[in-house]
C-alpha cells in the first residue's frame, strides 16, 4: 500500500494500551513515568465489549502495513537483582 506524497512522513501520536483484545486504556497523558506521576491528565479503561478488540485489530493493521513499529521492551538487568537459575 503507497502513501500519497502528503502522507508519507506523517506520525502517529496515540496513548492507547491494549491487553489480550479484552482491555484498553485510552488517554491523553503520555505513557511515561513522569508525566503519569506529575501530570493530571484524562483516561479511561474499557473493559470487555468491542472497543478493546477493534482497537487492537486497528493497532495489528498498522504494524503489518509499517505504518507504525511494535514496542519492544529492553531486557535491561535489574541492578541488585538476584540471579535466577532454571533447574
């Protein structure tokens, strides 16, 4: 799918989480530790029903047509965490 020229270096600005199609949170505060803890901002969570799912669906539509990229955590190491074996 092309974009039309006025389009092609556009960004996508959304605060949208959205857990196993079944929960959604749907704000305008940036999903940051700062700005969650010093701004007062609005948000809702919508649980169950067709907004989770439609919005996930929405999301996945993006990604495949490279529109917007997935959030990958970085595995950082936890400083003073306790080392794990699997046994």
């Amino acid at each position: 799918m092309s974009k039309p020229d006025e389009f092609a270096n556009g960004r996508v600005h959304a605060e949208v989480a959205v857990a196993d199609s079944r929960v959604c949170f749907i704000t305008n505060a940036n999903l940051t530790g700062y700005a969650m803890e010093r701004n007062i901002k609005a948000g809702i969570i919508v649980s169950g029903g067709p907004i989770p799912r439609a919005l996930d669906e929405h999301l996945r539509a993006l990604v495949n047509i490279r529109g917007v990229s997935p959030y990958e955590p970085l595995a950082l190491p936890i400083p003073d965490a306790p080392s794990l074996r699997l046994v």
